[in-house]
C-alpha cells in the first residue's frame, strides 16, 4: 500500500502539492518540502516542522539521504508560462535542475521518483499524444519540463513521469477554476478562449490516481487526462451556469488572434489509454467543478 511506503512531496504549498498535502498529512512516514518566504526549506511531518535549511540543490539532496524514502514525488514547478519566457533561467531551475538534483538523490537511495510533467512539451500540431509520441516542444516551459523529464529518465531507474493538465481550486495560487470563478462570482465580465481544448483531468482524481500508479509500480511515462475534450470557454460556460445561471459575463474571444502561438498551442489533448486501463475517475469536468465550488465555499467559511 502507498501509505505505508516512506514519502517525501516535494512542493507543498503549489497546486497539486497542496492537495497531495490534505490527503496525506496526518499519516505517519509522510514528509513535505516547501520553500518558505525567507529562502528556506522547511520539511514537516504530520504538519510539525522537522528540519530548516537554506534552499538550495545540496539541502533538497540531503533530505532524500538523510530520510532514505521509499517514494519521491516532485510537483515542483515554474507553471506560468508567459513567465517562463520572460525568465527562462528561473524555468530551468525549477523545471529541468530540480528534477535532476531529486533524480540522483532518489537513485542512491532506491527510491522511486514521481516526477509531475505537462501536455506542454508537445509543441508540435496534433492531438491526443500518446506515450510513445516523440515531443517537440516550443516553449520555454515545455522546454524545461523536457529536459526535466529527460534527467529523471537517465539518473532515476525506478520512476514514472506523468504528463497532466488539471483543475481545481486553490485558496491562493492561480489557476484557471480560479480565474472563472472569482470573477464570475464578484459579477466581473470575463473571457474564455473558444478555440484553445483540452481533455483535463479533476486535481482530486489526480492525487488518487497517483496512489494507485505509485501501489501497482507503474514505471516510465504515463498520460494522465481527462475523458471528456471542451474549449476553454465551454470550461468557463460550465462554472457559469453553476454560479451565475442567468449569464451574461462570459463571453468568448480567440486565442489565435493574440498572435503567441509560436510558444503555446491552442490543442492541448493527450491520449489516456494507458491510465484507463489502470485507474477510474470519479469526477467528470461537471461534478469537478461542483466539487471545486464546495471547496471555496468551506474555506471561505473558515
């Protein structure tokens, strides 16, 4: 069982890090690393801080030496993508250097790395990529996330990188449930991209997904995405009926006419073949999304 096996998450306080984080807190043998504000690393277990030290390639190394896990996950990432092209060293770091210093540090003590990609690196025109599709990404952040990937398949044996795309809410990151809901919700007008599609996957059925791919040692690459392909805008049109039935905020624009296509594609669907032979959702975008509004709802009443 994954529960029992010796953990360390690295990337608490991101997105998908901080669902892994609710999911996982109070068991025993859990450990998470995040950077804190003042530049330091700071690993808790069972929500008690347990060690601190300066962030940097060494310091993530020695918490893998020193606590000699069974399992690794890396949900380390620098997302943004605009911000990648405006600071591609920073995305290097983050994206491609972090997962090589875990990747080593993992293999030397035998533990298997999970290591959380994109549907980014596929630059390329296309649809539905599979596993074995050879990626040719454009931008800075697919770049990255490559050359990540390719670090932990050369420096980590026992490893799966999953390449994703999910939503959800976050009570302070960015993300685009976020992005629709909020203004939505404060009677914002906003807009959703008509001509950009994806397949993506509920951030819950994710975190479960892992620990069923982590339990039966599925190894190499695997595609974790959604059943069902919508637009951008039909994404922001299905929170809309949800929070506001009546319409009338959103409206669609079209990503192509803003002229960037050179470092982000508008088809961002993968295959999941391979996860539905081993791994069954529980949400679909709609019940997602209900889901997610639950969550605002409890943490607002907090």
């Amino acid at each position: 069982m994954f529960k029992s096996r010796k953990t360390i998450i690295f990337g608490k306080n991101g997105f998908l890090g901080t669902h892994l984080h609710q999911n996982y807190q109070n068991e025993e043998g859990f450990y998470f690393a995040s950077r804190c504000k003042n530049n330091k690393l700071i690993i808790t277990s069972k929500n008690h801080p347990i060690k601190e030290l300066p962030w940097n390639h060494e310091a993530l190394s020695k918490i893998v030496y020193e606590l000699s896990p069974q399992v690794v996950i890396n949900a380390i990432a620098l997302t943004n993508a605009e911000l990648c092209e405006k600071s591609p060293m920073n995305a290097e770091q983050a994206n491609s250097e972090i997962p090589l210093v875990l990747a080593i540090a993992s293999s030397k003590v035998g533990a298997r790395l999970i290591q959380i990609s994109t549907d980014a690196v596929f630059g390329q025109k296309g649809s539905f990529f599979r596993e074995v599709d050879e990626p040719h990404p454009k931008s800075v952040y697919g770049r990255t996330k490559l050359q990540g990937e390719l670090a932990v398949m050369k420096y980590a044996p026992k490893h799966l990188i999953v390449r994703t795309n999910f939503f959800g809410y976050h009570e302070s990151r960015p993300t685009l449930f976020n992005f629709f809901y909020q203004n939505l919700q404060n009677q914002r007008p906003v807009e959703g991209y008509e001509d950009v599609i994806f397949n993506p996957i509920y951030v819950k059925d994710l975190v479960r997904g892992l620990e069923r791919f982590i339990e039966v040692e599925a190894q190499g690459i695997l595609h974790f995405a959604g059943d069902e392909v919508l637009s951008k805008f039909d994404f922001g049109n299905r929170i809309e009926l949800q929070v506001n039935p009546t319409g009338g905020l959103l409206s669609s624009s079209v990503f192509g006419d803003l002229g960037i296509e050179g470092y982000r594609k508008s088809d961002l669907t993968l295959s999941s073949e391979i996860r539905e032979s081993l791994f069954n959702c529980s949400f679909d975008v709609n019940s997602g999304i209900r889901d997610a509004i639950l969550d605002v709802k409890a943490d607002e009443n907090e």
